[in-house]
C-alpha cells in the first residue's frame, strides 16, 4: 500500500524524519523534514481545495505521493506532496527541513542565510535549496530526479495549530502543524497571514 493513500493528518506525523532529494543539472540536495502541515481538502476552510477542484488545486486530487507546487505571495514556491486516494484532495506540505547532503550548493541557492539551520527553515527556503520549481508539479516524488526517504521508525513530535492560516482555517481546531521538538530548523510559529495554505 501507498504510505500516501491516506488522510494528510495522518501521513504528516510519518514525514517527520524523512530525507527529500532532488538532482538537477547543479547536483543534488538532500534535506530531513523537521516541520510539516496537514490539509484535508474540501473539509478544511485552510486548503486550497475548500472549494472543490480546480485548475490550480488539480494535482491535490491525486495519485497520492506526487508534487503539489503553488505560488505564494507574489514571489515564492511551496512544495507539498498529495495525500489520500485519487478523487479526494489532500495534502501536506513541507513547512522546515536541515539540509543533510549537497551543502554547498544549498548554500549558493540560498546565500542569504547567515546559518546553516537557516538554509530550509521555511516552506520558501525548503524548496530554494532543494532546486524545487513551480513546474515540478505533478512529479513523484519517489522517481527521478526526486528521491523520498521514509524513516524507519516514527519520530518523536509534537504538534499545534498550523502558522499562517487566517481565518476559520487557524487556530486551535486546526492543530495539523507536526514539528520535530527541539530542532533548530523548525520555522517560527506565526498565528495569522493573508494567504490559505493548501
């Protein structure tokens, strides 16, 4: 059985510790998952799939465990992967991560970063040093020139609303934010924003 083919709450705790890969002309970049977010689709006011398909929102309906990308904020790429059997839109995206292999060229994409901890502590900053592209969309995530790594065992985590989400979709009802405690990487939790995450 796909690990995918399941609600986005329920894969989103198994994703932490996993390694996500991807190789480009550049090289590769690997980077462990410390922070994600659940969306279940049509029943969270939160994702972008509350109401129902659409061209933007298409991939969320499935295969489970392909690449859902979206523009954000006029300027940046989140990447998510799909979640639940095909029809049923669901998602969970990848929030934080510590960069494990491809370093150097993590640091090039993203010289900004005063710190290593810094290089995937976001959702933006996640797919800058991973090379990931709106166009990935719809890519699976366990084919080439992608790579999933699930851990072994379940991490230890923790959990809370999800950061960013305004409206009936924040907040206390929603607490779909999986983070590994601790870590140095996880992004600062922020209570409200303008924009839906899916």
């Amino acid at each position: 059985m796909n690990v995918f083919d399941a609600p986005a709450t329920e894969v989103a705790p198994l994703l932490l510790g996993a390694v996500l890969s991807k190789t480009t002309a550049e090289g590769s970049v690997s980077v462990r998952i410390t922070e994600v977010e659940a969306y279940l689709g049509e029943d969270d006011p939160g994702s972008h799939a509350f109401r129902g398909p659409g061209k933007r929102n298409a991939v969320m309906y499935g295969p489970a465990g392909q690449l859902y990308t979206y523009f954000t904020y006029g300027m940046h790429v989140c990447a998510n992967v799909v979640c639940s059997p095909d029809g049923t839109a669901s998602a969970v995206l990848f929030r934080a991560g510590e960069v494990v292999d491809g370093i150097a060229l993590a640091r090039h994409r993203r010289a900004t970063s005063k710190v290593d901890a810094d290089l995937a502590r976001g959702p933006a900053r996640l797919v800058v040093a991973l090379g990931i592209e709106l166009g990935d969309g719809g890519s699976d995530l366990t084919v080439t020139p992608f790579a999933l790594e699930m851990p072994k065992t379940s991490a230890r985590h923790e959990f809370g609303p999800r950061t960013g989400v305004s409206g009936p979709g924040g907040g206390l009802d929603f607490p779909w934010r999986f983070w590994l405690p601790g870590d140095s990487t996880v992004s600062p939790y922020r209570a409200s924003a303008q924009k839906k995450r899916p």
